[in-house]
C-alpha cells in the first residue's frame, strides 16, 4: 500500500510542475485547483519540500532542478525581505534551502539556511524570554504571542548552531522550547494554541487560540506540531523533557482520533454532518510519532502502540482521502483545514498536509526523515 501511494505522490509532484510553474501551491480551490503564490505566506517552502522528496524517491533530476530553482527564489525573498515578518522561517527555508544542504552539500543553499537563521533570530525579544510569533517588536496584538507553530521552526536555529557553533542559535531555541513546555502544554497532556505574556518582563498573561474551536480547546494541528516538535528538541539537545512532552501528547492525540483515524480540525469541537476534519493534522502527527519511536528504547511498550496508530491513520489518510482517483486533481490529500473559524479553506487541500503525508510515507517506505535535523 505505501509502496503504491508513494509512487502516486511522485507522479502527481511530477505533472505538478509545469503547472505551478514559478508559483507555490498553497490551499485548496474548488475544482481539484491549488491557489498560487508568490511568495505572499508561510507555505512556500512546502512545495520545495515535496519536490526533494520526490527526488529522492525517484532520482529524477527533473524534480532536483526544479526544486533548485525554488531555492533560488527563497534567496531573492530574503534579500528583499518578502512576507517574512513572522516566525515561520523555518518553514519556509528547511524543507527549502536546507535540504538542498542536507542532500548535496550545497554551500550556498547552507549559507542561505544560516541567513534565514539569522533572520529568525531576529525575532527573539529578550525581556519577555521567547521568539514573538507575528508583526513587529512592541506589537499591542502580537508582541507578546507564541504560538506552538514555532517548535517546527527553530529545529532552523539548532541546525545553525550546529554549523557553526554560534551558542546564541542553541540558546535561544533551547529557551523557546522550555517556554513552549511550560506555558504551551496543559496538564492533561493537552495544548494552547498560542499564548500571551508580557512583553516588558515576560510574565505569563494567559493561554488562548487564534484557529482552534475557543480558548480552552485543543486545535488538532497544532497538537500534531507539539508531538513533532518536541521530538525534534529532544533530538537536538537530548534533553528527556522533550521526549516526554512528545510522547504524552502523542497519547492525547490518538486517544481522541474518530473512528476512521483522521482527526477534526478540533479535538473539542461538536461533531456533527460536515464538520470540517484536518487531514493535514493526522499526517504531521504520523511524522512526529515515527521521529518518536525512532527515539524509544526496545522494549518500550509506547513503541508499538505508535507505530500501530501510525499505521491505522496513514491507512486511513490512503484508502479514504488520497486522490489517487482523480488524476486532474492537484493536490494529494483531501480535507485539509487551514483556518475554520476565520472561513479560510476549511475543507481543502493544503500543501503542508500533502509534503507531511509524502514525508511519512518515505519514512515507512525508504526510512527516510524530512528536512528538519541533519541527518548521519
């Protein structure tokens, strides 16, 4: 089964690329259609992904070229400073700039990661203790956010330290991560979308979310970036608070999973005739629990339990959401949510739920990890 889904995503990847041309999918339109863009959001490097993955499958250099020439336009836009006043930078230049680094040794493409690195950087503000997630520093709506998004974008300042020993790249992620623990994470194991603090000493003000159900809710995807998240700190620094922090919210999250294994946009919204699901949640938690397992020692009970339900949901993502049966659609996954609440493609495809989905099939398939650590 994931042998043939795998090829499925290549060959879509492939006919993709004429289409899209210089432009970036990015969220669903009617039709089986991608909206395009120039470099206006977070997505971009998403597709710069999908396009290393499959050259990986494949060892097609039609997608090695392509996806190098999207590397390319990565550097115009930090250049000129395009869209990039968030921090979503790693996002943007791991699956990007990086992985071109990781797959090649590409010495441009890793002084590129280290710019975006430095960018991200930016985004530090010392007297509250964390990186502000959106708009400029003192921001009144914005200036003392974080938002759980960010545990997959400073992996970017880890790989950064790690080329060049600058301590500040550890630190500042190490930081940002202890604070995402604390504040992010509730105590049933649970999580905040965001939370506020004050921005003149960092005091805690209090948990909400900005694309969950309300305040007190659990958004389902970003769940899933805890779990792959924290993960990925563990791996970085070893520390064994992360590691935990991954597993139990991992337990949270399939222990909530419907009855086909795919997740709502909401683990506490009202479920009811067409409530929106997220299947782009259920794959980035596929990827995180396989990191995870990777990290457990044998014998662990917590292995097979999540490898099972890796295996439940991606069976499920495959047999009941995969487009493989309809060749004019462009996207991978059907019922992707972006932002439910604001009526933003809230039954879509969403190009993160197509790169996280080709990520964990090269995984089951090849044993082959995304673009968010170094590999050995």
């Amino acid at each position: 089964m994931w042998v043939e889904a795998l090829e499925h995503a290549v060959e879509k990847t492939r006919r993709n690329i004429d289409k899209f041309g210089d432009l970036f999918p990015w969220t669903g339109l009617d039709g089986g259609d991608y909206k395009r863009s120039d470099h206006q959001d977070w997505t971009e490097g998403f597709w710069s992904g999908l396009l290393w993955l499959s050259y990986e499958a494949s060892g097609d250099p039609v997608f090695r070229d392509a996806a190098v020439r999207t590397v390319h336009s990565f550097r115009r836009r930090l250049e000129t400073f395009k869209v990039l006043d968030h921090h979503d930078i790693g996002f943007l230049y791991l699956p990007s700039a990086v992985a071109w680094w990781m797959l090649e040794g590409e010495e441009d493409a890793r002084a590129l990661g280290l710019q975006a690195a430095d960018t991200l950087l930016k985004r530090w503000r010392p007297a509250g203790g964390y990186i502000q997630a959106w708009g400029p520093a003192g921001d009144p709506k914005n200036g003392g956010r974080i938002i759980i998004d960010c545990l997959l974008n400073i992996p970017l300042l880890y790989w950064a330290y790690e080329k060049t020993g600058n301590q500040q790249y550890r630190d500042v992620a190490v930081a940002h991560a202890e604070k995402s623990r604390r504040y992010l994470v509730r105590g049933d194991d649970s999580s905040y979308h965001t939370f506020y603090f004050n921005q003149e000493n960092g005091e805690p003000v209090g948990g909400g979310t900005h694309q969950g159900y309300h305040d007190g809710s659990t958004w389902t995807r970003g769940q899933a970036w805890g779990i792959y998240g924290f993960i990925l700190s563990y791996k970085y620094t070893k520390n064994p608070v992360y590691l935990e922090a991954s597993r139990r919210m991992a337990a949270y999250f399939i222990s909530r999973l419907p009855e086909d294994q795919v997740t709502y946009w909401d683990f506490d919204v009202p479920v009811e005739a067409g409530t929106p699901r997220d299947s782009s949640a259920t794959a980035i938690a596929c990827c995180g629990m396989l990191e995870l397992v990777g990290c457990l020692p044998e014998g662990d009970p917590d292995r097979e339990r999540f490898e099972r339900a890796v295996f439940r949901c991606m069976k499920s993502l495959t047999e009941n959401y995969l487009t493989s049966d309809d060749p004019d659609a462009e996207g991978l996954l059907r019922h992707g949510s972006y932002h439910v609440r604001g009526g933003m493609s809230p039954d879509d495809f969403v190009i993160w739920g197509d790169y996280f989905y080709m990520e964990a099939l090269m995984r089951l398939v090849r044993g082959v990890p995304g673009y968010w650590y170094e590999r050995a």
